[in-house]
C-alpha cells in the first residue's frame, strides 16, 4: 500500500521561501523521493507533474519573476 503525502506538505516548501519550478520539483524529490505521490483535501493520486499543475489552474501559487510564490487567499487552513 502506497501512502500518499498530502498536498499540504508541498505548499509548506513555497511557504519557506519561492522556488523555480525545477527547484521546487529537486525540492520534492530530495524531500519525498522520486516516486511520490500526492493527494489534495478531495483529490489524490497526483504525481508533481499533476500536482504542479493542480496549483497552477487553482490558483494555489503564483509565479513572479520566476519563482512560485503560495497564493495564501487561496489556501485552505486546516
């Protein structure tokens, strides 16, 4: 059985401090390992690629000057 971190966690990585795409996805592996996947508050079986871009479409990060920044407003709290 897989366990599946939560979204959550990756989001806490861009609350530190913002990251390219790419550092976030070296990030992510040094973190999780290669092969992790994730689930959201009603979603899972996301792999980075998808999570990535589950951010992007909902708004949850925000890119400036190239580097993603956590969209708080649009962040649950729980």
């Amino acid at each position: 059985m897989t366990t599946e971190i939560h979204a959550h966690n990756v989001l806490n990585l861009l609350r530190e401090q913002a990251l390219s795409e790419q550092e976030l996805r070296n990030t992510v592996v040094e973190e999780f390992g290669e092969a992790a996947r994730f689930r959201t508050c009603k979603l899972d079986g996301f792999d980075f690629d998808a999570l990535f871009a589950f951010f992007v479409q909902r708004k949850k990060i925000i890119e400036q000057d190239g580097k993603w920044h956590i969209n708080a407003e649009r962040v649950c709290n729980h």
